[in-house]
C-alpha cells in the first residue's frame, strides 16, 4: 500500500491511498482543483478514483466532496447519520446515486482493499476512523479524536502504518489568545487530541510491524511540527521507545507528505 496525507488541519482534510487495484480518498476537504493539484505535483491522479470514504460531516472533510462527485464516477461513503447531519449546502448538492451507507465495525470490500470503519469520541453526528487492510498490510487512519477507550487498542494495535491525531501541545492552547469555551472543547473527550495523549495512546499501539506514524490535523495556533515531534520523543523514552524506529513526520495544511510507501 501507498498513501500520502494530501492536507490536515481545521482548512481541509484529504488522503491518498493505493493499492495495486484501488485508490481511494479519506476525507474531501478541499477543493476538487487543489486535490489534483497536490497530486500532480507527486505524479499521482484522481483517475479511475474507486471511493471516497468520509470520517464525518464537518467542513473540513467534506468542502470538496459536491465538486468531486459530479466530476468523477465514484461513490462516497459515510454512515447515514452524518449523511444526515451534513450541511445542506453539501447535502442538497449530492447526487443519492452516489452515496454508500456504512455502519461503524462492518467491513467495507473495495477491489482489493477492505476498510473497517469504527466509532470515535468527537464532536459530531457519527464521527468514525478507518483500518484499511491491503497487500498483507493495515493502517489505521483517526484524526477528530478526543479520547481513545482501552477498547478499541486490540483492533488498532500493532498496524504498519498510522495516520494519528496530534491536534495541540496543551500549554500553547491554554495561553493562547483563544476564548475558553473554546480551549474547553478542543481539550475534551468530544474534541481533539493533545500532543502527550496522541503520543501515550501511540506508545501503547505501535509493534513489531510498524514502520511509519504520521502525526495529522496539528493546530496552526497551538502546535508546531518541533512540538509535537518533541512530546513524541520523550513518551516514548519512558516507554522505552525510540521516534527514530517508526519514521515520525508530521502532516501539514499546505504541503502533501511524501508518498510512503509500507
């Protein structure tokens, strides 16, 4: 499998993932333009595009998805309580035909690839990450995340790769110039992940199989790249881990990771 963070952050969220019979995206939350952009520039296309899989219906997931939709033959999938709650600007403008309704823990087959969609703590209707199992290989996909229960560790753990939230380092989010409802919400189980929870929850889910950890939707206020690699650093120190074993890299709002490869 190959896969390259396309965007992450509060402006829009996509992923590229490919096997050797799919593509598919996460998240459609820049335009249909920018998406073939930040692709061409890594020789990659939207070409033959199989499915576009939706974590949840807030905007930065979902902006580009109407566009995308009425330029390509594919099929977006999302559970029916975020079709349901997504804004009716996007709503209104989708064609039925091509939605796909998915349930959280029931696996989706497309070609070659299967897609286990499961439930997570965050702020919206049916918010859901993603473990992709292809070629031999699984990834798990969660960004949007408050909280992490002991539960869901057994299905997560030890997968090749991770695309995992590190939204904010809890100092810089507490003495910035944001009101506090807001600081409130951002650090609840509802909202996102901190950068020393990202990295505990992390430390307890890499194995002997992973080889790659990609650090998503960092805050462009209350996070910084050095930040987060930093925190990462010294967790898994106390866990008797080194960063250096799992090819840490942080995703940016701008500019697409590299196309890994695992």
């Amino acid at each position: 499998m190959k896969f390259s963070v396309i965007g992450s952050g509060s402006k829009g969220n996509v992923t590229y993932l490919e096997t050797n019979n799919t593509k598919i995206l996460i998240d459609c939350g820049l335009s249909f333009k920018q998406i073939n952009v930040r692709l061409k520039n890594q020789n990659l296309s939207l070409e033959n595009l199989d499915a576009v899989f939706i974590t949840h219906e807030h905007t930065d997931h979902v902006a580009g998805l109407v566009v995308l939709l009425k330029n390509l033959e594919t099929t977006a999938y999302m559970t029916e309580t975020t079709y349901e709650s997504l804004n009716y600007r996007v709503k209104d403008n989708l064609a039925k035909s091509k939605i796909s309704f998915i349930t959280p823990f029931e696996k989706q087959v497309i070609n070659d690839c299967e897609i286990l969609p499961f439930s997570i703590s965050h702020d919206a209707s049916d918010a859901v990450g993603f473990v992709i199992y292809a070629e031999g290989k699984k990834i798990v996909y969660i960004t949007d995340i408050g909280y992490l229960p002991i539960k869901d560790f057994e299905l997560l753990e030890n997968a090749d790769a991770y695309v995992f939230e590190a939204n904010y380092d809890v100092t810089m989010l507490f003495t910035s110039d944001r009101p506090f409802y807001l600081k409130q919400r951002i650090d609840s189980v509802k909202g996102h992940m901190s950068n020393n929870d990202s990295a505990y929850n992390m430390a307890k889910l890499v194995g002997d199989n992973t080889k790659q950890i990609v650090l998503a939707h960092p805050s462009r206020e209350c996070n910084t790249a050095q930040v987060a690699i930093e925190t990462y650093d010294e967790v898994f120190n106390d866990y008797g881990l080194k960063i250096t074993d799992y090819n840490l890299s942080v995703a940016t709002q701008d500019i697409p990771t590299k196309l890994f490869e695992i």
